[in-house]
C-alpha cells in the first residue's frame, strides 16, 4: 500500500467552500466534546439528587452510547442518500431536543432524552470523521487528529463549565445554552449544498456476501475491536474519575472538576501532539506506545488511594488514549480506501457498543463489589488487549512511504 494510497481520502472530493465546512466541523466538535463528556462531573450532582447506585449510574452511559449505536447503525444507510451535512444536521437537531430536557423529571425520564443526543452523535460522529477524509488536506492523519483536538477542547473545558453552572446558575442554562449552539449548526449544515453520495440509479446493492468479500482480505475484526474497546474505556475512565475522587479522603467540591480535567486536557495535549509525533514515529508506535502508557494510568487509577494517585492515573490514562481514535479513523480509510463510507457502520457501530457495554459493566461490577475501583480493573484489561490488535489492524506500509507521509503532516 503505497502513501498516494493513504492520502487517496483527502482527495477525492475537494470543495469550494473547504475553509468554511473545517470551520463548522471543528467548532461542532468542541460541542460535541463539551456535551459527550459533561456527563462524567455531572453524575455526582446526579447521585446526591437522586440517590443513583453505581448501577444506575453506568445505566446513564448506556443509555447515552447504545443510542450512539442505534445512530451509527443507520449512518451508512443515510450518507449515500442524504450526504454528510443533511445526516450531520439531523444529528445536531437530537443533539439539541436531549440537552433541551437533560435533568428534567425522574432520573430515568432524563437517561432517555441523554439517549436521544447519544443518538445524535452516533450520527455526526462517524459522518464528520468520515466527511474529514474528504476536504482538502495535505495529510489525513494530521487532519483527523487536528479535528478531535477541537473534540478535547470541549472534553477538558466540560468540568469546569459543569462546575461553574452548578455553582452560580443551573444545570439548565448550561444544556439549554447547548441545545441552542446544536440547533444554530443543525441550520447551518441543512442549508449546504452537498447532496447525496449516490443517486438512486447508481446506488448499489450490497448483499452480505459483497460486505464479506469486501471486509475478508482486511484484519477488520481486530480493527473493529480497537473500536469497541478503545470508546469503552476513553468513557468509562473519563466519565468516572469524577465519581472515584469524590469518595476519598481529601476530597473538596471546589476539585471536583479536576480528575475528568486531568484525563481529557492531556488528552487534548496528547492530540494536539499527534501531527508532530508523526513526524518521528510511525503510526503502529504511537498506537502501542499510547496502549502503554494507558494501561499503566488505568492501573493507577484503579488502585488509587489518594486523589494525587488518581490525577496522575488520569492524566496518563488520557495522554495514551490521545492517538488511539484518530489513528485508527486513518486506518480505515487507508485499508478500505472509498468503501470505508459504507463500510463504517460496523466500525463505528463496534465504537457504539463498547461505549455503551463497557461503562455499564464496570457499573455492575462496582455495585455488586461495593467498590467503584474493582470495576476499573475492566478497562485496565481492556487496554492489555488491545496492543496486539493494534499489531495486526496496522495497514502495512512501507517505511520510505510512511516517511513521506510524515513529513506532510504539518504542512
């Protein structure tokens, strides 16, 4: 697989209005960050007003990433015959109704409308991802990492905003302000001028066997389950950490926004570190070394005693997760080339499940531990096994090509 292979994405649909739709798709991403990972600091507010078990909070993140699911399943059934902005909009406008009514009613009257912007962002997420590998850029991986960088903005910046409207407003005004950004980009994606990918006459039909055909010369079960793991444990350690801290010794509300902080700011560190990384390493030692390194903070934070331990679990934890997704968005373009359209539902519909599935498990296995760190020991596992899968879903490219590709990925 040569380089031109790698940046074929890139370049196959170059648009006029390039600068404008980066512009959209970045400023979407550092919402989507804000409202994805808001979540994790507002479940303690959550468990004190509603007397939450650890079950019933892992029920949250299921409820929010098995609607992912549900959205990704549908994606790429949707983008041939919508395109990227209408499918992009549509998953805006969920965005916006389930932040509208986030904390109202009893609590399982809110893990629904948390399950309708799940479902939102089952569907922007893989269609922006996807829609990124197509505008102009003169390095994918570069590019695609640049874009969830905005996604960290928004994850590191989610704390401190929980805890600022908690503290002087409401947990209202902060989803309602929210859910009218969603609705203002949900318009502004509707009105472009981008139609479908296929029109009905050329649309093809894909039997099982062509998706079998397609997906068997490929390492695609280990790439899949890159997917499924890697969201399952960015959620569960993310989403949890705040809940950990707020049961040791030494805990103050004012730092309740500093252990998610610690994980999604080196997380946006690590991101924004990415495209010059490339530069030196190649994608598979970034992906294993960033295994690594999230599997040593995972282990820290399982065994935390203390909220320094934890916040340096956390911030290594989000330091090796920083890579993961990115890369593995570029290895399903490069392996897959133009099928990776219609192909994405089962990467993307793997992220949704292990998003949902995993944060659930380590809830269950917290309650009936009557220990939120024994449930950590799932994702701790989790990130193990990942290192030979990373081994195996690495596209095999020569090193004078992966060379060149490097080197563009700050131009």
């Amino acid at each position: 697989m040569t380089d031109h292979t790698l940046a074929q994405p890139s370049q196959t649909a170059a648009v006029p209005d390039a600068r404008l739709e980066w512009a959209y798709l970045h400023v979407g991403f550092v919402l989507i960050g804000i409202s994805m990972t808001m979540l994790g600091p507002v479940l303690p507010y959550f468990t004190h007003r509603w007397n939450l078990t650890d079950g019933q909070v892992g029920l949250f993140f299921f409820t929010q990433y098995f609607g992912s699911f549900l959205g990704t399943l549908v994606t790429s059934w949707l983008l041939p015959r919508l395109g990227f902005s209408k499918v992009i909009s549509a998953g805006y406008f969920c965005f916006a109704l389930g932040l509208a009514s986030l904390g109202l009613g009893p609590w399982f009257f809110s893990a629904v409308f948390v399950a309708i912007y799940g479902t939102g962002y089952g569907l922007v997420n893989p269609s922006i991802n996807l829609r990124a590998t197509h505008l102009p850029s003169s390095n994918v991986a570069g590019a695609v990492s640049l874009l969830n960088f905005s996604w960290g903005i928004g994850a590191v910046s989610s704390p401190f905003l929980v805890a600022f409207f908690l503290g002087h407003l409401s947990l209202r005004w902060l989803s309602g302000s929210l859910a009218v950004c969603f609705l203002t980009l949900a318009l502004a994606h509707f009105v472009q001028n981008a139609g479908p990918i296929d029109s009905p006459e050329t649309r093809p039909k894909r039997s099982l066997a062509v998706w079998r055909v397609t997906l068997q010369p490929a390492p695609w079960i280990s790439l899949a389950l890159l997917f499924f793991l890697y969201v399952g444990i960015e959620i569960s350690v993310g989403g949890l950490v705040a809940l950990d801290e707020t049961r040791m010794v030494g805990f103050n509300a004012a730092s309740m926004a500093a252990a998610p902080a610690f994980f999604y700011g080196f997380l946006l560190l690590g991101r924004f570190l990415v495209p010059i990384a490339l530069k030196y390493f190649s994608q598979r030692s970034l992906s294993v070394g960033g295994l690594v390194l999230t599997t040593a903070g995972v282990a820290l934070v399982a065994f935390a005693q203390t909220p320094m331990v934890l916040h340096a679990g956390a911030l290594l934890a989000g330091f090796g997760c920083a890579p993961q997704y990115p890369i593995y968005i570029t290895w399903l373009a490069a392996i897959f080339k133009d099928d990776a359209t219609w192909l994405a539902a089962v990467f993307f519909g793997a992220a949704g499940i292990g998003s949902s599935l995993i944060p659930w498990l380590v809830g269950v296995v917290a309650s009936e531990a009557h220990s939120l760190r024994f449930g950590f020991l799932l994702p701790l596992g989790s990130a193990l096994l990942m290192i030979p899968f990373a081994l195996r879903a690495c596209p095999k490219v020569g090193s004078a090509q992966i060379a060149s590709d490097q080197a563009g990925s700050l131009e």
